[in-house]
C-alpha cells in the first residue's frame, strides 16, 4: 500500500481525521480590475501580559498584497522574525507557552529598521488578539501609532461560521490543519491560512468580513454606577473597571467595548432595563475607528455625554 493508499483509507473512515500542515505560501491571480492593498499579519511573543512594562522577545510579520474591492487575498509579499534577548530570564509560563529558553534568545536583537520598513508599506495591521499585539508594537516600534488595526478574533463571526473557538489552534483543527504554534511567524501563516477560507459561502472570505468590519467605526461605553448596581452591571459582561482613570475615561467608572453601533444599542438597552430597572441614566459614548482601535493610546478620543431614555 502507498503513502496515497493509506492516506484515502484514513480520509473515508469515520473513526479518524486527517490534518495537513499549513502551506507557508500563498500565490493567487489578482481580479483584472480595482485597486489593491498591504495587510500586515502580525504577531508578538512577549515577556508577560504587562504591556507597560513586559518585553518583546519575539516578532512574527507577514505581509500580504489584497484586492480592496472582493476582499481575496492574492500573494504573501514579505515576511520577517526575528527572536530577542530581554536581558532578563524568562519565566516559567512563558517557556511553556512559547517554547523558548533563556538560551534561545540570548545575544539574539530584531531589527528595527527592518520592522518599520516592512509596516510603512502596510495599510491595515491584522493580530489576533490587537487589544494584546498593538500596545506592545507601539511602545516599541512608533510606527504602529499611525496604522488602521484589525482583530480577528473580535471582528469575525466564528460562532456564526460554525467556530466554537476562536482560538487560532482551535480554528486551524476545525479547518483540518495543524502548525507549530505560538511562535510568531508560524501563527502568521497559519492566521493567513484561516483568513482566505471561505467561512460565509463562496467568496464570502474570514478576511473579507475582517475587513468589511475594519472599515466600521465601533464604539465605547463609559458608566458610572452606584456601588449597590456594579453587580448587575458586569452580569452584563464585557465592561472593564477603570479605577484611576486614562483619558478621555473617568476615574472610578467602567468601560465596555461594542463592535459597532447595533451592539451598542443593545447594550445600553440592557444598562436601562438591568441595571436602573427601565430608569433614565446618564453615561459617555466614544466613537473608535480603525486607526486608534486596541491602542493604549486613547487622546485623540473625545466621549460624548448620553442621556439614555430621557425625554
């Protein structure tokens, strides 16, 4: 029997499932007419979670040409990873989730230039996780503070799609491939690989609706509530305490993040009739696109007072 052979008996039987790995390529003709674009699939591995004071000890980048128009992602362009000495051990979850060692990145430096000359072609960054990614790219690369990011796992459906996860390697397995995860430029790849699939019908692309979504604003919630109706506020889930307060955001509120502006209204429904059990109230609203989306840096954000259900 051959490789071929056993590989068909496998594929027809029910007991088992075949994964291949992600092909670390893309190559695809462009439509004959419309424009095209850079996106930027990027990805950190990091010193810990603190994205004022942990450290990049890792970068994947991926750069791939689009057609703008039918959203189809057409040639992977340019590619850079590049490992980094912190100066300081690691810890133990990130040796584990990583899979790097003191000794994998000692002496080891990204170059910088290279970072900047590959993300000033981009016009759309892409991470999956940006609320994670984009802090860290900021404090570190400058050029990062000046670019439209997308989220994929925040601006796709999955669960419509028929995702239980949004996890990259849970996506992957569900498509019937498999990579060597948590390492950057192979998340890259493999986050490329998910994109292109067809989640929505023929030429209804997991890029295309990213990139549909990118181009809507969304929308922040900044409350303030009585210490008697916190509870109720976050069985609401998604709101985050902003104890000291970052501008534009009040000390002693909570802030809660929708993908545009239908969630938005049913969020503050819910507020109304769970919270202040169908009263008035009082909160600020922000409008967020694409270029200051995930970032810490939230100053050129103005919010806006709302009375919600007054007359």
């Amino acid at each position: 029997m051959t490789l071929s052979d056993a590989l068909d008996v496998v594929r027809a039987s029910p007991d088992f499932r075949l994964l291949t790995r992600i092909p670390e390529t893309l190559a695809r003709p462009a439509p004959d007419d419309g424009p095209t674009g850079f996106a930027l699939i990027a990805d950190t591995e990091t010193t810990g979670m603190d994205r004022q004071r942990d450290k990049v000890i890792e970068i994947g980048l991926l750069l791939v040409r689009y057609h703008k128009a039918s959203g189809l992602l057409l040639e992977a362009v340019d590619s850079y990873s590049a490992l980094e000495d912190p100066g300081e051990p690691l810890n133990d979850i990130v040796k584990t989730v990583t899979g790097l060692s003191d000794e994998h990145l000692a002496g080891q430096h990204i170059d910088d230039a290279r970072v900047m000359k590959i993300a000033e072609k981009a016009d759309l960054v892409i991470a999956h996780n940006a609320s994670f990614d984009r802090p860290f790219m900021e404090r570190r690369w400058p050029v990062f503070k000046d670019k439209a990011f997308a989220c994929s796992i925040n601006e796709i459906d999955w669960m419509a799609a028929g995702y239980a996860s949004a996890k990259l390697e849970m996506l992957a397995l569900k498509s019937g491939v498999f990579y060597d995860s948590h390492r950057a430029l192979n998340d890259c790849w493999a986050l490329l690989y998910i994109l292109a699939l067809d989640i929505g019908g023929p030429g209804n692309s997991a890029f295309r609706q990213l990139l549909e979504q990118a181009r809507q604003p969304s929308w922040l919630i900044s409350i303030q509530v009585r210490f008697d109706d916190k509870d109720r506020l976050k069985a609401i889930g998604g709101f985050q305490w902003m104890d000291g307060g970052t501008p534009p955001f009040p000390a002693k509120s909570w802030l809660r993040r929708c993908r545009d502006g239908a969630e938005r209204d049913e969020v503050l429904e819910r507020i109304r009739n769970e919270v202040f059990r169908g009263d008035a109230f009082d909160c600020q609203v922000g409008r967020v696109t694409a270029m200051r989306r995930y970032s810490l840096d939230q100053s050129g954000l103005s919010l806006t007072p709302l009375r919600c259900g007054g007359e």
